[in-house]
C-alpha cells in the first residue's frame, strides 16, 4: 500500500502497528466508537474481528458499509478474522472478491495449529498475487499445508468443537464470575478489566498459571485475559484464583501489550 493514515484501535494486537508505521504509514490510534467520525480521514482500517482481548465484534453490515467507504477513495479494509472460525457466521470471507477488502484467517486458534505458522490473506486477485509475491514460493512448509488441508475439511470435527467451545465459554465466564471478575467472553477466551490486574497477574504466575496482562490503553484500565482451560485443570484455576484474592499485595509484574 502507498505510505496514508491507517486506523487501528489502541488496544488490540499489538504486532500491527509497528508494521505499518515500518513501512512509512501513519499510525491512527481509533476504537470502535470512534471509527465513523475517523472514515473520513483514513486511508486503510484495521478491524481484529472479534478483537483481541477486548472481545468486541462488528456486525458484517457495519463492516461492509464501512469498506463501501474507504474503497471510493480507492482505501482498504483490511479485517483480521484469527478468531472468527468458533462464530463463522459472522465473518465477511464470502465478501473478499470485492477491491479494497483484505480478510486474514488463521488455523492458529480454533484449530490449535499455532506452531504450523499458517494463515490465509483473502482479498481480490490483484492484491493476493502482490502480496504471493512478497511471501515468495515457500511461506508455508509442505507437512504443513498437508496438515492445513486436512483440519479443515474435517467439518464434523469443526461443528463438534463449537458445541464444546460453546459450553466451555459460559463455564470459565461463571468461574471469574465466581471470584469477582466480570468478563467478557468469546468462545476462545475471556477478558476480564480489573484494577488490580497486574498483581493478579503475578500472583497466578507464581502458581504456574499464565494469563495475559494488558496496560490501561484505550480508555481501558488495566486487564486480564483467560485462555479456556483443559480438562484437567479447571479445578487448579479455581483454587489458583482464590489464593490470588486471598494474597495481600501480590506484587506487579512488567506489563505488556500482546
């Protein structure tokens, strides 16, 4: 893309940003709210769809309408869906032909085939074989793509795991819930906002629980985000979450933005 102003939200993925300001653009720090008033000014949005940590998801007529916009000034919009395959019916992937709209899927969530380092940039022709290009003959390894392929024509497994996803998500928001923290929730994790985050933080770490700590950003004070458990560790997460509560000045750790 020639150098413009891109709109990303102040707190989302946090790789995005420099890579844009990298490659000689300007950076525009815009949440939800604030989009429409920004449109008007933006070269390219970013929209993470749903987003991650905050949870917060566009409906596809918002988005659609928001690409009509930017692509009559020959912009882009470029929706990252990396969580979108629990809710599938909410994404614009059956949209991409159109110029301008750029969707990124990944295997690395749903499917937990993170370390595959495989993904998808779906868009119009012109731009997809810019950006083949760019990526060169071998992006992604063959066992990989042989791995890729068979995960998602595995469409009974696919539906199976959203049912479990499903139920998973409303027992890990009812477990925070139980210990204080309102969270928000998508079927892959929660985000809970608390204002003691960073100790929380500390005090699950040094019981060998990790969770994401973010900074206050966005007019979001600081926050927690819950991956979904395993089977087996439920019952360690409840116990882990209570001696946290029950510890007096856990301590702070380094905050970072992920």
């Amino acid at each position: 893309m020639p150098p413009g102003r891109i709109g990303i939200a102040p707190l989302t993925y946090s790789e995005y940003a420099p890579a844009w300001r990298r490659a000689g653009h300007e950076v525009v720090p815009v949440d939800l709210d604030g989009i429409e008033a920004a449109l008007p000014t933006l070269d390219v949005l970013l929209v993470v769809n749903p987003n991650n940590p905050t949870t917060e998801r566009v409906a596809p007529g918002t988005l659609l309408r928001w690409h009509e916009a930017l692509v009559a000034r020959g912009g882009l919009l470029l929706v990252d869906e990396a969580f979108m395959d629990a809710s599938p019916a909410h994404s614009i992937a059956a949209h991409t032909g159109a110029p301008g709209l750029l969707v990124c899927r990944s295997v690395g969530k749903f499917f937990g085939l993170a370390g595959l380092r495989a993904g998808f940039a779906l868009g119009e022709p012109a731009l997809v074989d810019r950006l083949a290009a760019e990526l060169g003959a071998w992006a992604v390894s063959g066992p990989a793509r042989a791995v890729v392929a068979t995960a998602l024509a595995d469409t009974d497994w696919q539906q199976a795991m959203r049912d479990r996803l499903q139920r998973q998500q409303s027992r890990l928001v009812a477990l925070l819930a139980h210990h204080g923290l309102k969270a928000v929730s998508t079927p892959l994790f929660c985000w809970c906002p608390h204002p003691d985050a960073p100790a929380l933080y500390h005090a699950l770490a040094q019981q060998g629980i990790l969770v994401r700590c973010f900074p206050a950003l966005g007019g979001h004070g600081p926050s927690l985000r819950f991956g979904l458990p395993d089977d087996d560790s439920w019952a360690r997460l409840d116990a882990g979450l209570a001696h946290a509560f029950s510890t007096p000045g856990a301590g702070a750790a380094p905050l970072t933005q992920g």
